[in-house]
C-alpha cells in the first residue's frame, strides 16, 4: 500500500519520491532550527527569578571584556572545524554522499543545540553569578530579602535581562556541539575505538574536545556561570554532537566507522529489490558483527557497500548447485 503511494504516477507522486530519496526532510528540518533560533533570539525574554543582595554567589564582578567572545566562540568551535571539513573534502575526495552528510552534520549539531540552549536558557531564568553588578539596585533596596528586576537601575536591555540567561552555559553547549561532533568525526575517520588505535590518533581525537573544555572554563572565569552551568551545557552539547553524528555515521567500534550510512536514494533502491532477510543475516555474519552491534538498518547498509555486495555475490555462488 504504502509503495504504491510512492510510485503512483503525477505531481503527488513525484513529490513522494523526492521526499524519500533525497534529504530534503533533513533540510526542511535545518530551516526549521534557524527559525527557531532567530525567534528565540528576538521575541524570547528569560524568566526573571527573584534573588538577594547579599547571596555571594552573585555578587561577582561584570567583566567588560570576555576571555572568549560569543563572536570569537563560533569561530573557533564551528567555522574552524568547517574550514577544515571542506579542506579535508577537497584533498581526500571522499566521495559526494560522505562529504555532504559529514558537513550537514556540523550544521545541524551546532544549529540544534543552540535552540536547545536558548529555549532552557529563557524557561528557567536562572540569575548569573554576576547579576547584582548589572542589575545596579536601587539605594535602599532590602539586602535580606528577595527582591525582583524591579529594583535594576540598568537600562541596557540586552545586559540586563542576560543576567537570567545563566543555565545552561551557551558557550559550553554550543563548543561542545561543534567540537564534539567534530571529534566524534575524527575518532570515525582514524578508527579510534578499534583494536590498536595509535597514540598520535588518540591525541588528534581529544584535541578538538580539549579545546571545547577551555571554551567551557573560561566562563568560570568570567564569571558569567558556575560550574552547574558549565557541566549542564557541556553534557548538552556532547549529547546532541554524538546523536547526530551517529544520525548519518556509524558506531564507533564498527569495522567500517569511516562509512556513512547509505543515502536515501540507496535506501530506497534497496527496498525496492526486497532483499531477503536470510541475505541481511548472512551478510551481518559474515562481517563479523554480533547480535548486539547490528540492526536491520545496519544489515541493510552493508549490503550496499561493495564488500557486502561482493560477499553477497560470493554467498549465492556458493549455494548454486554445481
């Protein structure tokens, strides 16, 4: 039934196919993301909480200059590992699917968390260490008790109300989402996780995350978050960096790491042949894949690269009778 949606004839037809044997439901998702994040940008205001004047953990001062930039941050944990993604396609030529969705998959990362960022940033309000010197509080204002954003004689918009933008740490999340999904791509490419990996490719691995982890501590010591902000957006950025990249590559401990998966258009060649499942199993097995590490898609993947169809052909030779 379904199938015979896809190849009925027309517009409707057509736009079906598309769908499914391109990724423009991925790209539809990407303008949806920089929707959201231009949204939350421009119309969202945080949550203001109430606090007090004499809570020390917010009485550190505003620093004028930051140790890294919003600007500086997305330079060094997007566009650089970018620059170094096209390079890397220019020189290796991986091939266009591999280039794509390796590049595809930075953006999204990046792009998803930042509006995952910004959306628990506003819905919480949770009060940066240095909110009192932005606020400036009125003379007068009760030191024992909580008080609200009223008391704020600051008339800088953007100075002010981001002092209830401190959970989670946006820089954090944001060099944890490029770099990570940056690392996780090297770890792929270099075969990490494998038996015998070197030193020296272990080192490349853990560069790009060692660089996200100073991004994330230099706001402690701007003391634009603690350590719970810092932690929490650090771990949000790693999460959505690694459910990503395993969204096109596969897991790192799989023989063929550095592959992607297949594009849709082959996903949906595949289907049309209906491959038997006998085949998917065989074809697992042979790979030398246990029952834990492989799934019907990963099954489905191997049988489209050219050592699964050159073993698959090796199998049906095998079981012809002589």
């Amino acid at each position: 039934m379904r199938q015979a949606k896809v190849d009925a004839p027309g517009v409707l037809g057509a736009i079906r196919r598309f769908w499914q044997r391109s990724y423009a439901a991925e790209y539809v998702g990407f303008i949806i993301l920089v929707l959201g994040n231009a949204w939350i940008a421009l119309f969202f205001e945080p949550v203001h909480q109430m606090f007090r004047l004499d809570d020390r953990t917010k009485q550190y001062p505003y620093a004028l200059v930051e140790r890294v930039s919003p600007t500086a941050n997305i330079l060094l944990t997007s566009v650089a590992p970018l620059v170094f993604l096209i390079i890397w396609a220019i020189v290796a030529r991986p091939g266009i699917h591999k280039a794509h969705v390796a590049i595809l998959g930075l953006f999204i990362s990046v792009w998803l968390t930042s509006l995952l960022t910004g959306f628990i940033k506003n819905a919480i309000g949770r009060p940066r260490p240095d909110l009192i010197s932005r606020c400036r509080p009125k003379l007068g204002t009760p030191e024992h008790e909580l008080v609200t954003i009223d008391v704020c004689l600051e008339t800088g918009h953007h100075r002010l109300h981001d002092g209830w933008r401190s959970f989670p740490s946006g820089h954090s999340s944001w060099a944890f989402g490029g770099l990570g999904y940056f690392s996780l791509f090297l770890a792929g490419q270099m075969h990490v996780f494998r038996p015998r990996a070197d030193l020296v490719k272990i080192i490349i691995f853990l560069a790009p995350l060692a660089g996200a982890a100073l991004v994330a501590m230099s706001r402690l010591a701007d003391y634009r978050h603690d350590i719970y902000d810092v932690t929490a957006g650090s771990l949000l950025g790693m999460a959505v960096a690694y459910t990503t990249y395993r969204r096109y590559f596969r897991p790192l401990r799989h023989p063929k790491c550095d592959t992607p998966y297949p594009s849709p258009a082959d996903y949906a060649s595949m289907k049309a042949s209906r491959a038997r499942p006998g085949d998917l199993e065989q074809a697992a097995e042979e790979f030398e894949l246990s029952a834990s590490d492989v799934s019907d898609d990963e099954a489905h993947s191997y049988l489209l690269t050219g050592a699964g169809q050159a073993d698959a052909g090796q199998h049906a030779g095998r079981s012809e009778p002589p």
